[in-house]
C-alpha cells in the first residue's frame, strides 16, 4: 500500500471514532427505552443499533489495519481487510433486515400493548444522535467500502428512529398499535436492497472480478494501439479493495523492441495507457513483455 493510502485511511480514523462513540450511547438509550415501551420498532432498531456498534467497530480497528504498512509477508499490507469488513457488515445487515421483516409481520397479526408517550422520546433521542453521525461521516463515505458500510449503517438507523418515532405519534393519536409493527418493518425494508447491494460488491471483489466501469476488451484495443505491440493474453484486472485495482497481461512485441533496447520504453508506455485513459486508473500494473516464439514455451494461456 503507498503512503498516500496510509494517510488517507488515517484521515478518517477520527470520523469513525466519533460515528462509534455515538451509534454506543443511541444504543443504551434504546435499550432502556425498548424495556419500558415494549415497542418491537424500538427493540429491532436496538437491535440494528447493536449490529451497528459492531460494524462501526469493527470499521474502525479494520480503518487502523489498513493503515498498517506492507511487509514481506502482506506485500498488499493489510488492504483487502477493508472488503471483509464491509462485506461481515453487510451479511449482518442482511440477517436483521430479514429477522425484522418476519418479526414485524408477526406483530401485525398480534400487536402488542405499546407506551407511546416514552416510544416519542426514544425516538427522537435516536434520531437527533443518528443524524450527528451521519453528519460526522457523509465527508469520507466514498472512500472506500468499510466507510461506505458504515455510512450506510448510520443512515439505515437515522430512516430507523425517525420510523419509531412517527409510530410513536401515530399510536398517541389514533391508538392504533400496529404502526409500531408497520415502522419495524419499513426498517427492514429499507435495510435490506442496501445491504444486498453492497454485499454484491464486496463480493465481487472477492472474486477478482474486472471492477466495474472497465470493459477489458476496450482496454486490449487501446494496448493493442501501442507502438511495436503485435499481441495482448492473459489479460487480467481486480481490485485488492475498492481504492487499489490491479491489471497484469502477458504483452506481446516486436522482437527488434528486445535487441535495440526499445523494450522499456514500450513498457513505459503501457502503463501509462492503463493509469490514465479508463475510467480506473490501474496505477498497479504488471505486464510480461514476451517475443512472439515466447508462446510456444508457455502453458496455455488466457484471453
């Protein structure tokens, strides 16, 4: 990882810290609030709050790890720890937006007695304490995927609290119990489109998926382009985390580049063309620049 990564995932180190300490004091409150209500909107967002004090948590040791150095053993350092947080958050996410779409359903059927005089005052602790962390990191959520993750945690919880509470008023005025059912599972369906979506990403990046926006037979064309070039295979482009993406291929070139010494100047030239002219820019790249009877001394190769 550069320099400029190290910095930059310190930069967000305070923002994460803050967003933490005050996602741990909405989920106190909520807890107490969740037993003196009985309201199933108030435990499920104490729930979801849990959940987020974890990934937040978590955000903030994996911001820290990321900002590690490589080493001989990690020569990515510890870049990829950011797309296994966010995609842990993620599957969490996942899991209580479900539970909370069943729960909800079954409270519709059989709604419970709720207090919605102390249902108000939860509420809108939650949400004035959930729209100060968003406040603190709608600066850094494009980042990368673990400040993203989290961005997404705190909002999910601002629509969260601000649901409880229009319940909450909802049930002073009409008596009408069953918004508190109607609200929880309004959270889980904002909860889960987002956490699926991020999830698919994640994952992708797993897989070393092309990152999205490239098309790598646009990005063969262009080599293909290049001075002295004859041949592109074994093509390949990644991400190790969502602000390091990787592109290697195997180039092939005119036999003259090898004994006029113009082979480093084609070299040159390659990388630049893939640093500067897609909507990525691969300013890790790796290219095998081979002469055309290389191929008959290599296994088979890939597109």
């Amino acid at each position: 990882m550069t320099e400029h990564s190290h910095e930059h995932a310190e930069t967000h180190l305070p923002r994460l810290a803050i967003a933490f300490s005050i996602t741990v004091t909405i989920l106190l409150a909520e807890i107490l609030g969740a037993i003196l209500t009985g309201s199933l909107a108030l435990v499920v967002d104490a729930g979801h709050m849990l959940t987020d004090a974890g990934g937040l948590g978590l955000a903030l040791f994996t911001a820290r790890l990321v900002a590690r150095p490589a080493t001989a053993r990690r020569t990515w350092g510890w870049a990829r720890a950011e797309v296994l947080s966010a995609t842990a958050q993620a599957a969490v996410l996942l899991a209580v937006g479900l539970f909370v779409f069943v729960e909800g359903v079954g409270r519709l059927i059989h709604p419970p007695e709720i207090g919605s005089g102390a249902l108000i005052v939860f509420g809108i602790i939650g949400l004035v304490g959930n729209v100060a962390s968003i406040a603190v990191l709608a600066g850094g959520r494009k980042a990368n995927f673990n400040l993203r993750a989290a961005f997404l945690e705190v909002l999910n919880d601002a629509l969260g609290s601000l649901a409880v509470t229009i319940a909450a008023i909802v049930i002073a005025l009409t008596g009408w119990t069953r918004a508190d059912a109607v609200a929880a599972i309004l959270i889980g369906v904002l909860i889960l489109p987002r956490a699926l979506k991020l999830l698919g990403e994640t994952v992708s990046v797993l897989l070393e998926s092309t990152p999205p926006g490239i098309d790598l037979a646009d990005v063969r064309r262009h080599l293909l382009e290049l001075p002295h070039v004859q041949a592109v295979h074994d093509l390949h482009a990644s991400q190790v985390s969502s602000s390091l993406p990787v592109l290697t291929a195997h180039v092939v070139i005119e036999d003259g580049c090898f004994q006029d010494g113009h082979a480093p100047a084609v070299l040159d030239s390659l990388q630049v063309c893939v640093a500067e002219h897609f909507a990525v820019s691969f300013e890790h790249s790796t290219f095998q620049l081979e002469p055309a009877v290389h191929g008959t001394h290599e296994a088979d190769t890939h597109a």
